[in-house]
C-alpha cells in the first residue's frame, strides 16, 4: 500500500524556524534533540532546502552600554542599548524556513510514490480492543482510507487528535507580540539568534531571529511594550534596521518542556505522542 499524505494547505508557516542542537544536553531528549538536529541539516543538503543554515547564537542583558560591554560579538544591526552581550552557541544553532522545508519534504514524498491529499484528517477507525487493538482506517474529509499505519506530525497542533488515542497532550496558549524590522534594500543582514534576558524596564524580554529575506523578526511580549523593549534593543538613532514594516500577535502553542508524553504502558500499541509529532502504528 503506498504511504498518503494529507494536509490542510498552506503546509507551514514562514516563520523563523529556529533549531538547537544542545539544548536537551542532561535531558531525556538529549539524543533525540541532537539526532533532529543532523536530519535537518541532512534533508536541506538532499532536497535542496535553500533557507537553512547554521547561525551562533547570542545572550544579550537589557541595559545600558558601558565600557566593559562587549560589541565585538554582535551583528551590525545589533545597535540598540543592551549592557552585555555573550556568545551562548558557536555552532550548535540552525534555522530553516518551515513552509520551504515542509513543502520540499512533501515533493519529496509524491516523488518516491506517495500521494498527496488536501483536506482535514476527522478521525480515525480501529479494530479489535486491548494490547490487540490497532488503526483500521483514517476519515478524510468524510472518506474512509485504509491503513496499516497511522502518522500525526501536525507539531503542537497534534493535540487535536488526542480524543482519537485516548491520551491527554498536555498544551498551553501563551499571549505574544512580534515586530519585523526591514534591514535597507541591498544590505545583508548577519545570521545570529539572540536570546535577550528579562528587561525590568519594559517587563518583557525579546527572542529576535533574522530570516534569510533581510527581515529581522523580535518576540515575546505585549503589545507596546515590547515594541519598545525591541527598538531600545536593536535600533538605535542610526536605525540600522529602520522602521517596522507590521506587527502581529499570536497565542504560541507550548508543551511541557523536554518530556515526551505516552500513553501508559500495557494499553496496547495505539499510540505514543511528544510536542514534536503524534504517531499511531497498527504494525
């Protein structure tokens, strides 16, 4: 039977799609952090995913520059007021468009013999019940698809299909601000992640990735404030980012950090779930 990939469209959204490599170092998802980490870059290299790359990454305090801060580190279009700035990643970070990255992983998929459905996954159909109990079938927009196994990698959003494995996925919504600085047409803004510590002065603090369109995109916050914790940050009166083209709000979708979550064991091979992807396997 050949494999069926179904999807609503548009497949991902164009946002930063930030990796780390060492992150899960002392967790139970050290390896797993690690062995995503080199898939990423080894599916870019095969499919051609032209927006990754490996990027350092930086920790900024909020503050006020003084002498003993340090600009060496820092992209040019860092040149905001921040009181220390410390290399936290040479070359443990990474970032890939998702929407490039999904769409190419589909291509990919219709190319080796799979088929590609637009439409919206309703459930799903078992057989038999206990540790004997498996995925018949999935509803696709009201048809029926026989399977002999059964793949949720919808991300957070794989909380959807909870109801359908009978486990609990643990999510939380969590309010956003985000601004998008446009660097001046023909400059070339540098790749560096920057993870900024808590701003007392605007209660908030900023996680800021630029995207390989020269645009440069700040998080976490609310409303004005954040704004403004992003223009003291990274523009100065240069404004070497200028002005803003738009700012949006979200409410980002979070599981509980580092932990898989499975269904309790002897319930039978129906399914196993971490904030990454959902999987169901009838094999």
């Amino acid at each position: 039977m050949l494999p069926v990939v179904t999807r609503l469209a548009p497949p991902a959204c164009p946002f930063s799609g930030f990796l780390a490599r060492d992150w899960g170092e002392g967790s139970v998802t050290d390896q797993l952090h690690k062995v995503g980490f080199a898939l990423h870059e080894e599916l870019a290299a095969e499919l051609g995913v032209s927006s990754y790359r490996r990027i350092p990454v930086l920790g900024i305090s909020p503050g006020q520059k003084s002498g003993r801060t340090r600009t060496d580190l820092c992209p040019s279009w860092l040149d905001g007021e921040f009181e220390q700035a410390r290399l936290m990643d040479q070359d443990g970070g990474a970032q890939v468009a998702p929407l490039e990255l999904c769409t190419k992983l589909a291509d990919a998929a219709v190319a080796n013999g799979a088929e590609l459905r637009i439409g919206t996954v309703e459930g799903i159909r078992t057989e038999g019940s206990g540790a004997a109990r498996r995925v018949r079938s999935v509803m696709v927009d009201g048809a029926e698809i026989e399977c002999s196994a059964f793949v949720v990698a919808m991300g957070p959003w794989a909380c959807l299909a909870q109801d359908w494995f009978e486990m609990p996925v643990p999510m939380t919504g969590i309010k956003s601000t985000s601004v998008v600085f446009q660097s001046p047409p023909g400059e070339e803004v540098e790749p560096f992640a920057l993870f900024c510590g808590e701003d007392h002065r605007f209660g908030t603090h900023l996680e800021v990735y630029p995207r390989s369109s020269g645009e440069v995109r700040a998080q976490w916050g609310h409303g004005a404030r954040a704004e403004r914790a992003s223009r003291a940050v990274l523009a100065s009166r240069k404004g070497a980012l200028g002005k803003w083209p738009r700012e949006k709000c979200c409410s980002r979708l979070c599981a509980p950090p580092t932990r898989p979550c499975r269904r309790p064991s002897g319930t039978g091979p129906l399914g196993r779930c971490t904030s990454a992807a959902l999987a169901a396997r009838s094999t």
